[in-house]
C-alpha cells in the first residue's frame, strides 16, 4: 500500500482457526495495515460496529455466526454497508463465491491460500476504495 497517507488501514480478521488467524495477521502487518482479530461472527460484527475497519476478512465457516452471515448483516446496515468483505473459504469455490457474492462480498479467497495471494487481493480491494 505504498504511496498512501501515513495511516495504516485498519483491517479486521476473523477465523476461528488461530494459526491461520495468526497467518493473515502477519501477511496483513507485512502489507501495512493495522489489524485486529475476532475468532468467530459475532465478535466480528461487534468489532466492525464499533471500529469501523476499512476492510474485513472473513473466515466464511465460524461457531456463533458464520462469515457468510456476517457479510450479510455488514452490508445491511448502515454503518457498515460500505466497508468491503474478503471471505476466505475451504468450501467449493463456486458454492461460495455465488453465497459471499449475494451477501455483498467484494472479492474471497480459497483455503489453502499464500500470504503473496491474500495480500494482493487484500491491497486490490482497499486501493480502489
């Protein structure tokens, strides 16, 4: 994310499995952003509403509220509805991107996935915000 201002986009990550939480965390700080963590949906959207994050990554199966499902209720409210999702799915990739898409994601990524990957698709999406 070269050439932006000095301020970090703020990125929220949420999955429930904590190494690749820990992964995306990583890749994400390498790429410049600030990132804070939820491990399921219903952390994640509380998070969301109340840090406003330029992006979120979702893991797309979580306990309590599932990716999907959190997408879906970002892009209902107001607050949120502008704020664009990645999913990150081990499911088929043509069930999710037909689910993710209709929910309002902007863009999702298949488990196994490389940081180089997560971290283009990440700076594609926050660049043409």
């Amino acid at each position: 994310m070269s050439g932006e201002s000095s301020e970090r986009p703020l990125v929220l990550v949420a999955d429930d499995d904590q190494h690749i939480l820990e992964l995306v965390r990583f890749a994400l700080e390498q790429e410049g952003c600030e990132v804070i963590v939820a491990t399921d949906g219903v952390q994640a959207l509380q998070l969301a509403f109340d840090r406003l994050p330029k992006m979120c990554v979702l893991d797309a199966m979580m306990p309590n509220l599932d990716g999907l499902e959190a997408a879906r209720r970002l892009a209902a409210d107001d607050r949120t509805s502008s704020i664009p999702v990645l999913l990150l799915t081990a499911k088929d990739r043509d069930e999710v991107a037909a689910s993710g898409f209709a929910v309002g994601a902007a863009e999702y990524l298949q488990k196994p996935f490389s940081p180089a990957a997560l971290q283009a698709r990440v700076r594609a999406v926050l660049e043409s915000e």
